[in-house]
C-alpha cells in the first residue's frame, strides 16, 4: 500500500475533504496552495509513491499532505508549540504499519523578493549532515571536517569519518528547493519513508538516541541583497502571455509553459498555461520530469510514451504503471478500504488526557528508503552574504491518520475572538441610523 501515487492521492483528497485544512493564500509556483505559511514563507509536505528496489530511482512526484495549525486543537499534546509556526499533520499507515514515501516542497519561495536557503530538521536530526540540528544557523563545510575539526582530503574527504561531507548544511540555490532523504557521500539519498516501528526503523532514535524530538522543523534564511530584478517580458510582446502589473517572466517545466507575476508585497499569482487534467496530474506536473505527463490542447496525456526514463547506465525505466494514474481515470480508482486493520484510534468519547498521550506514544518513525538520485551543489554565497538569523521557522508535528481524526473531532480553542475587534468593547452602538 501507498507504493502508487493514486494511492498517495486519493487517501489525502478523502482526508482534506473531510476536514479541510487551513490553506496559506500564498501559492506555490504551480498554482496549489502551501499546506503551511509563515511570514510569507511556505512548506508542503509531499507524499510520495514508496520506492522499492536496489537500483537509484529518479525523484518521485508527490501530493501534498493536509495540514493544520495546532493552536485550536484542545487534543494536541501539551508540549507542542500552540504558536502560528506549529502545525500537525495526518499520516497514513497501511495494515502492515507502512505508509507513503515523503519529500520536503519549499518552492513556493522561489519567487520572493531574496533568495532563500533552508536548514531543515527531521525529528532533531539534520537530513543533508546527518547531525543533531543544535543550533539554527547556516553551515558551510569547505576546508575542515565539522566533527573533528581536521583539513579536508581532497573533496571535503575526512578521513577519520571515512566518507566526503556534503558543501553545506542547507538546501539553497542554484539547488531546487525540495528535498527527498537521509544523504549519501555517493550523490544520492535514500528515500524517507513513514512508518510506525519507531524503534527499528526511526534514522533519528538510531543517530540521536534520547535526542530525538518528536518534530520535524524548518529555517527559512533570507539573503542579505535582494534578487536582481527579473527579465521583463516586452510589452505585446509574443513572451508576454498577457501578464501585466508587478513583474512577469515565463519558463518551460515538464513539457509546459508556466507563467508567474509577483509583486514587491509577496502577493504571488502561479498561472500554468496549460491546466492539468486532474489534482493528482497536476502535482505529478509540479515536480520532476521523468513522470510529468505531456499537455495536450485537451489536457493531459499519460502513457509509456511520456513515461520513459532512462538512467545514468543507459537502460530504460517504464513508469507507466505510475504514470497511467496521473491521467483522469475514466471509472472512478478503487477505493482504498475503510476497513483496513490499523491500530485502534482512541475511543468515540476519549478524554483529552487520552487522545494527547495516543498522540505521543503513537509516534511516526521516519526510516531509510530506496535510493534517489539526489546531489547538493554547493551555494556559491558566502556566509557573510546570508541574514544571521532565520526569517522564519516551521514546526511540524506527524501523527498517524486515525489519531490526526481524534483530534480533529475533539474540542477547539477559540483563536479568532471578536470579528470587530477592540470596538466590540466601546460601548457605542454601530450603525449610522
């Protein structure tokens, strides 16, 4: 189970429409909503197809998971953050304890006015250094080894780790802003993927042991200059596909021609040209090449034709069986069962006390998956060139499905009050008449 993206899909579209999530206004450059925003700065977390095998997979497409803030839920552990940076999201779990593959999404900052780089942290453990996330702050490793403080050895080798150190701690341009696993010294990662065998599985309880935290979290760094204004499309002009106001530029992603307009405010507005045939199309269309299917004037197209990757050995990969699903299915896919035997989720009518420590002790282990084919070139900033401290920081909390739905039926907080502010207490009566 959750080795498809339909199956990835149709669990999140069943789930959000059942209780449909805050949504940022800010959107991603595909034009979907972020799942979390803070201060003008956005993530999504992305389920994916789970990767099998031995050989190194390219990136797999994703659908984001729904998420939502904490703050309102009286069923959230105590000790979560009941911030406006802290939010939970529900995760899938098959009957064998094993869900979806996941990568991290942060390209709906791509058109901020900085460039941005991101530190990100999966349950207290740096995914790109394979060290505890103590501090946030930028880190780049160019001469010394950062554990033993030794001159490298040729390409930031250390040989008293035995293996080369990646550029630096974060995920910044000219890299895209996502990421997929636990890194390799080869230029992979191996895949994360979710499950409920903590103890086994979890990469963070094997590295940090008791220092693991039960929360994923990521840093947005602003650069200090802003961007250079961008390529201005001429006026009339054939390039301009009909943007006005702000600025503009238009890009060619997976066979498509995307257009973005952005004002100094963040106000962003994503228009792809050509408009994907269904919701999980268009998130297989947002990602990586090798399975975005073909636009047609209709829609989409999707088949072995569209589907073929070939890898760095020269052999041909046919991801047809995933592909076919991005299509609009012409009988509706099946269902994935209710049924299912998953652990039990706290009893219709469970006290507070109850649903909170499921929530804790019903925790998601994050382990080591299938190969990607994933590098990190180095920034070619400088340290000096980048904000000291973050603009902002995200807090994710994962729970299993049926624990996320406890909460959710549970009691809310009151976190918007009184529409008309400070004047509901004035005592003057409104109105004119």
């Amino acid at each position: 189970m959750y080795e498809t993206l339909e199956q990835c899909g149709e669990w999140a579209e069943r789930f959000r429409r059942r209780f449909p999530p805050f949504l940022s206004q800010m959107s991603g450059w595909n034009g979907t909503p972020l799942s979390m925003a803070l201060d003008g700065f956005g993530a999504s977390i992305m389920l994916a197809p789970r990767l099998r095998g031995e050989r190194t997979h390219p990136l797999p497409p994703g659908i984001p998971t729904p998420a939502y803030l904490v703050a309102p839920y009286e069923g959230c552990p105590s000790d979560w953050r009941r911030t406006p940076d802290a939010f939970f999201v529900p995760i899938p779990l098959g009957p064998d304890g094993k869900g979806p593959g996941m990568w991290y999404d942060w390209r709906g900052n791509d058109h901020h006015t900085h460039d941005i780089a991101v530190v990100p942290s999966t349950t207290g453990l740096n995914p790109i250094t394979g060290r505890k996330t103590d501090a946030l702050r930028l880190e780049q490793y160019r001469e010394r080894c950062p554990i033993h403080n030794i001159p490298f050895e040729g390409e930031r080798f250390c040989k008293e780790c035995n293996y080369r150190h990646p550029p630096q701690g974060y995920v910044s341009a000219p890299n895209t802003l996502w990421w997929d696993g636990f890194r390799r010294a080869d230029g992979t990662v191996e895949q994360f993927w979710l499950s409920d065998d903590v103890l086994r599985r979890d990469v963070g309880v094997a590295v940090l042991g008791a220092d693991r935290v039960p929360a994923f979290g990521f840093a947005f760094f602003r650069a200090v200059n802003p961007k250079p204004q961008p390529w201005r499309a001429p006026r009339g002009g054939p390039e301009s596909h009909g943007l006005s106001g702000g600025w503009g530029n238009a890009y060619k992603r997976g066979g498509a021609v995307h257009a973005f307009a952005a004002s100094p405010m963040m106000g962003i507005e994503v228009t792809p040209l050509h408009a994907p045939a269904s919701p999980i199309a268009a998130a297989a269309f947002a990602r990586r090449a090798p399975f975005a299917p073909e636009p047609t004037d209709e829609g989409f197209e999707a088949g072995a034709a569209s589907c073929a990757f070939v890898d760095d050995a020269g052999a041909s990969v046919d991801y047809t069986a995933t592909c076919d699903s991005l299509a609009e299915p012409t009988e509706p896919p099946p269902a994935l069962s209710d049924d299912r035997e998953v652990a039990a989720p706290p009893p219709i009518g469970a006290s507070l006390g109850e649903i909170r420590a499921e929530a804790i002790r019903r925790a998601v282990a994050v382990g080591r998956g299938a190969r990607i084919e994933q590098t990190l070139a180095s920034d070619h900033r400088a340290l000096s060139e980048w904000q000291l401290r973050p603009a902002a920081v995200i807090t994710v909390y994962f729970v299993p499905e049926q624990v996320a739905i406890a909460i959710l039926n549970g009691p809310k907080r009151d976190i918007v009050g009184e529409a008309a502010g400070y004047l509901a207490h004035v005592g003057v009566p409104a109105g004119a008449d």
